[in-house]
C-alpha cells in the first residue's frame, strides 16, 4: 500500500526534501506522513537559520521522552560564522566536511552517563538521546529544514575541544540548515542524495524470542 503519495501532479514549488521523500518512498502500512518524509539530505543553502528556527528544533528536542524523565541530553552548537565553527568543523571526518560546509548549523549532543537519583550508571543515555534526535530531525522536516545525524567525526577529539566532562558520553553530532538544489553538491554525493529504503518488518520484528535467521 502506498502512503502519503502526492496525486499525479508534481508539487507547483520546487520539491522540498519532505516531497521527495513522499513520491519516492512507501510504507508497507499506513504510518503518519511526517515520518515517512524524514530523511538525510546533504544538499544545503549556506543560509543561515533564524535563532526562532534553531530554538525550535532544540525545543522538540526538549520534549523527547526519557528513563525517569532524565533529559540526559546536553546539545553543544555552533552557528557557521561563528567563532565556535571551526571547533565543530574540525571535529568531522572528511567525507563529512564535503558537506557540512554549507549547514547553517552543527551540534554534539552528549550524553549524561549516570541517574541523577542514585548515581548509578544510566543503562539507556544514549538510547534517550536518539529519542531526543529524532524529535529534532522530525521538527526538522515539518519546518521544511534539513537535519543530518552523523558518526562521522573524532570522539574523542570532540571531547577535549568542546571540554565535555567524564561524566557525559560523546553520542553524535548533526548537521542542520536550509535545503537546497542537489546539484550544487560534488558529484558523488549527487549520486547518494536521496531517500534510502528500509529493510521489510518480517527482517526486523519476531513475536516473542530472538529467532532471525
Ligand atoms: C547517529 C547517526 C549517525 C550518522 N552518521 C552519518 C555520517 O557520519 N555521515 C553521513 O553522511 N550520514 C550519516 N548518517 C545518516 C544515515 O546514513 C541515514 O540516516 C541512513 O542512511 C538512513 O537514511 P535517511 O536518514 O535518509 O532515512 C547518520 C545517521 C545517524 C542517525
């Protein structure tokens, strides 16, 4: 079945990252369309983002559910221009800076390890703070703005430039920013530039024990 298909006619506007996702992508059940339009485009403006902007996106951040409402999340930012860029930036492997060049912004979330109730090692931080970049890159999509998660940079590096205590792990970075024409990214990236597929549920889901193949 086919969900969250625009009809026949292309969108009159240029189509936005969440429109791609929508005419090239399906669900195997119906599913919000919010969800389904998500994805991880490299294509962006170099515009920035309004300060209203970026507070939204952390704001949904904010709202993400977590173990004994420990928020563990902690989002280190910088704005492109900045001061602060350079610290972000180096911290990306190569094939990251191919495009990262023109986000509007990059950010660390860390992750607090122990539970503020008894000290004891917080089994799920960084399980939260997923919860807490999906929120993210969901506003993202709804606001018509690009959010890209990546692994792609020096953890350990980032712990000492952006001083992140012991106490905290170092869970990932993304990058967000304003969409823009595909084309304007090195060929290679060109080639990957659009929405990726899943696995089908019978691969992902077992009533009851462990039994993939
Ligand atoms: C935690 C995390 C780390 C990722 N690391 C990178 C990365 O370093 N570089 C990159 O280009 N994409 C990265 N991605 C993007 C994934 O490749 C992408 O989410 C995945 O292929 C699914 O595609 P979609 O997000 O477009 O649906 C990362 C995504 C997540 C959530």
């Amino acid at each position: 079945m086919k969900v969250g298909v625009l009809p026949d006619l292309p969108p009159a506007e240029p189509a936005t990252p969440p429109d791609v996702a929508r005419l090239q992508r399906t669900a195997a059940y119906p599913i919000e369309p919010l969800i389904m339009e998500r994805w991880s485009p490299r294509a962006m403006s170099g515009e920035e983002l309004a300060s209203k902007e970026i507070m939204a996106l952390f704001e949904a951040g904010r709202w993400a559910p977590s173990t004994y409402n420990e928020q563990e999340w902690r989002f280190l930012y910088a704005r492109r221009g900045s001061k602060e860029w350079p610290l972000f930036f180096d911290l990306l492997v190569e094939a990251n800076q191919a495009w990262c060049g023109n986000a509007a912004l990059l950010c660390l979330i860390a992750a607090k390890k122990n539970l503020s109730q008894n000290g004891k090692p917080n089994p799920v931080h960084l399980f939260d703070c997923g919860n807490a970049f999906e929120n993210i890159a969901l506003q993202a999509t709804a606001m018509k703005l690009v959010v890209h998660g990546m692994a792609g940079f020096d953890f350990e590096k980032a712990r000492m430039a952006l001083k992140i205590p012991e106490d905290f792990d170092v869970a990932a970075m993304f990058a967000a920013g304003r969409p823009a024409d595909p084309e304007t990214l090195p060929e290679e990236l060109r080639q990957k530039e659009k929405p990726s597929d899943r696995k089908p549920l019978d691969q992902i889901i077992c009533e009851g024990p462990f039994s993939f193949v």
